[in-house]
C-alpha cells in the first residue's frame, strides 16, 4: 500500500467532512487547518488534522515522508468549461478586435468559431492529440486537477467525432479527472447557414447516434445565442441527447438574455454557463426563486471571457447575494479566452466581479467539481477524494493568491498522490 504523510502545512485548506453544494452566503465559508498533515494512501487522501495532534494518529512510521515546508495546500483548480481541444490560434482577430470589429462581424466574414472548425478539419487526430497534451500539461502545471472538455470546433461528423476522440484518450493517458462535452450546436457550418434545420437533423440523427456507440461524451452542450441557435432548438437538440444519457450543459446568455436560462431549468441543466447579460428575472430563475421552476444546478462564470471580448463581467455579486451556486471556469479557447490559468481566473473574479477570495476559491474548487459531476472525487480536501493537491509557494494568507495578480504562486502540483514535472 503507497503510503504518503505531508507535514508542516502551513494551512491545508478547504478541508470538508462532507460535500455540498455552496450558495450565496455558504460560499465565503472556507474552512481551513493552521499548522496542519495529511496522509495519502492509494492516490487518496487518507486522514489530515493538526501537527499537535499528529502523535498517535498517522499509523506507523514506515512512509513516505513529505516536509511541505510551511507551504499551503489545497485541493486542485476544478475548470468546469474548456475548448481545449483545438487547432491554430486566431491572433489575427485579436487584432481585429483591437480595430473595432465586434464578435458579430467577425462571425460573419468567416471568422470566430467557422475559422477555428476549418483549421480543425485540416488537422490530423494525430497532431490535434499532440496539441491538447501540451495544453492539458500546462494547465495541470498552474494547479487543474479536473477539467471539462467540449467539442465544437469541427461541425462535421467526422470532425466532432476526432475532436471527442482525441478527449477520449486524453482520459485514458492523462492523469487529471477530464469530462467530455459534446458541443456540435455550437454554430451552423457555412453549408447550413440558410438551412439549419437540416445541421439539427444531422446532429440528432448521425452525430449522437455515432458518439453514443462509441462512448465518447458525457455531457451534451448547446450555444443558445442570437444567431445561433434558438432556445427553441437548443432544447430540441439536448432532448435528443438526453436519450443516449448525456446531461446538458449550456452555453447562455452570454451576449443577449433570450430564454436559453428558462430553457436550461426546464431540462434541469447541470450547470448554466456564461451569464454575462443578465436581468433581474432571469437572476429570480437561476436562484430557483421562480415557483414552479425549481433548478439544482451551477451558474458557471467565465471572467476571462469576459476581460478577453472587453465586454461587462459577469455580476458574480447579484448572483451570489441572490442566493445561486457559482462556479469559476476558464474557458479556455483560441477566440475569446486564450488561457487556461485558473489564478487568473481567481484574480479577476475578486478584482473585476467583488467575490471575496474564500468565494472565489470555493467556486474554482468544490462546486467546479460540483459543475462536473465529480464533487465525489476532486475539489476539497476530504477522505476518500482524490490527491489532487496544490503547494503554494510561502503566502501569509489565501487572499494573498488573487491578490498577488499575475504571480504564479504555485509551487508543486500533486495529481493522485504524485507529484508532477
């Protein structure tokens, strides 16, 4: 039995007896051990408490034995929504943005989504592989233990089913905990822009059909946004994916408030995601305060979106006053959000969106894994879950990690008991 004791932690934080899903005030309760251990058996965590009452408690003395040095540990970032999985860059709309151009106009000369699905299409599985490992190892590098991926970069069945693919062994190879999106209603390929009832009938009837057959998603996801597809659809196309078991995630409100948030709740979504264009009804819908539209779920935030398109922050503070679970997530993709660093994620929700640091750091950690369905695996310390650990270098407190913008205070990673390179 692989048998690990970790000592002279200077706070081992988010230490829970029990999951739970935090909203509004639960979420600045961060509950934390001062001069702490933790013991790991079998890439799990075993037992932690307090150096004082070390004695007597860690089992015998023939472990490994690791001196955190006053470090502070805490569970790994949870990134609940990704495009990680992608060819090429698209720098050359950065500038275009730079210029003027909105996000709209991009679109619609063939830029945004259709750019990234063309570079997609003419990218081996191969070479696509190669491209994610080397972000999947960055991101594990800045503290991720446990990441969403979506499709929805190739918009062919051919394409959706490599970039899945491509997901798929990145499970198999990759230590991190990795749930799969499929997202192939992400935009209506140039074939089908006056035609996009034939692109849904494909979706349904070859796209699913084919994932299900080879297990490849886990979760089904939807672009419901002016222009793309309509609450009306979005609810057509996740129905149909609700039939071979996958759960929907969605993509709403991220430019205009439509009904994607009221379609959400109706197919109980496991989280709603982006949320920069909110109204007060629709906040009223998301808190579950709404009689009759009753929703469980996560409202997963994406600051760097948001900062990336100069576009207004989400309103983290109305949501969590009004009573909602927030989640934090990068989003990570080569349009809108270029980075997978959680930190940074961290620091803007509490400098631009007014979380405290205790918010900030819950979102990223126990309800991101709530947000993925893995809150019985990864995002707190708690026994049985896995040793996904970050060692921050020396900081006086864990607001010190949102404060100190654009410092990696990450020291070491740890992912099911080992450390990583």
């Amino acid at each position: 039995m692989a048998v690990t004791l970790i000592t002279n932690i200077h706070q081992l934080v988010n230490t829970r007896e029990k999951n739970k899903l935090l909203r509004g005030k639960d979420l600045s309760e961060l509950p934390l051990i001062e001069n702490a251990w933790i013991k790991l058996e079998n890439k799990r965590i075993a037992a932690y408490g307090r150096m004082e009452e070390l004695a007597g408690t860690a089992g015998p003395s023939s472990f490994e034995m690791i001196d955190a040095r006053r470090a502070s540990v805490l569970p790994c970032w949870c990134d609940s929504h990704t495009h990680l999985v992608f060819a090429g860059d698209r720098q050359e709309e950065f500038v275009d943005k730079i210029k003027g151009l909105t996000y709209a106009e991009i679109s619609a000369k063939g830029g945004g989504i259709l750019n990234t699905a063309k570079k997609l299409q003419d990218t081996s599985e191969v070479e696509l592989f190669n491209l994610a490992w080397k972000r999947l190892e960055e991101v594990g590098r800045l503290g991720t233990g446990a990441i969403e991926i979506k499709s929805g970069y190739g918009l062919t069945l051919e394409s959706e089913l490599k970039i899945l693919r491509v997901i798929k062994k990145l499970k198999e190879k990759s230590a991190l905990s990795i749930r799969s999106t499929f997202l192939g209603a992400h935009s209506y390929p140039e074939a089908y822009r006056e035609n996009h009832q034939a692109y849904i009938e494909l979706i349904i009837e070859k796209m699913l059909p084919a994932i299900s057959e080879e297990k490849l998603a886990d979760y089904i996801d939807v672009f419901c946004e002016k222009g793309f597809f309509s609450p009306e659809e979005t609810e057509t196309i996740c129905r149909a994916g609700m039939e071979y078991g996958l759960k929907p995630k969605l993509h709403v409100n991220q430019l205009n408030s439509l009904g994607g948030i009221q379609t959400g709740i109706k197919l109980n979504a496991i989280s709603l995601d982006h949320l920069e264009t909110l109204s007060e009804k629709d906040i009223q819908f998301l808190s579950g305060q709404v009689p009759g539209n009753p929703w469980n779920g996560v409202c997963t935030l994406l600051p760097t979106a948001a900062f990336f398109m100069r576009v207004p922050f989400q309103p983290a503070r109305r949501l969590i006053d009004a009573g909602c679970a927030v989640a934090l997530a990068s989003d990570f993709n080569p349009g809108t959000s270029p980075s997978g660093n959680m930190s940074l994620v961290i620091s803007l929700s509490c400098i631009q969106m007014r979380m405290l640091p205790e918010e900030a750091l819950n979102a990223a950690t126990i309800n991101g894994a709530y947000a993925m369905g893995l809150e019985s695996e990864v995002g707190s310390i708690t026994v049985g879950k896995k040793a996904n650990l970050i060692f921050t270098k020396p900081v006086p407190s864990m607001a010190y990690l949102p404060y100190s913008f654009g410092t990696n205070l990450v020291a070491k990673v740890m992912l099911e008991g080992e450390f990583i390179s």
